[in-house]
C-alpha cells in the first residue's frame, strides 16, 4: 500500500519555516551539507507560497465586487 503523501503546509506555516531556514543559514554556524539541505528545502517551500499565492490571486480575480460570490470561470469563449 502506498504511503500517504504528507499534507502541505499552509501559507503561513511555509513562511515561518523560510524564516526560520534563513536565519540558521545566516548563522553561520551550518555545515556546508546541512546548507545545502536547507536551501533544497528552502526552495520547495518557496514554490509552494508562490502556488498559494498564485491560487488566492485567481480567486480574487474571479470574486464578483458586487455580490462576494465567486463567478464561474468559463474559457469555452477563448475556444
């Protein structure tokens, strides 16, 4: 049975963790291969705030001013 893949941080909890890697990178202190790891991290993290960010733009973007719903998004006129 395959493993469950883990569930993905919230927006906040991401930004916590990058500034939390930022700060030990920037201790000083960090071994060359325990950087390496948290830039690896680091960068993942990074990609997925953008997604986040890039998913609430869309729906903002797609919030009707005049009533707060949500419009349906319809590209078949793009067809």
């Amino acid at each position: 049975m395959p493993a469950k893949k883990a569930e993905e941080p919230t927006f906040e909890q991401s930004v916590e963790r990058l500034e939390a890697l930022i700060e030990a990178m920037e201790n000083g202190d960090t071994p060359l291969a325990d950087l390496v790891a948290k830039f690896g991290e680091g960068s993942k993290l990074l990609k997925q705030c953008q997604a986040q960010l890039k998913e609430a733009e869309l729906k903002i973007e797609q919030l009707n001013i005049k009533t707060g719903e949500l419009e349906t998004f319809d590209d078949s006129s793009e067809k």
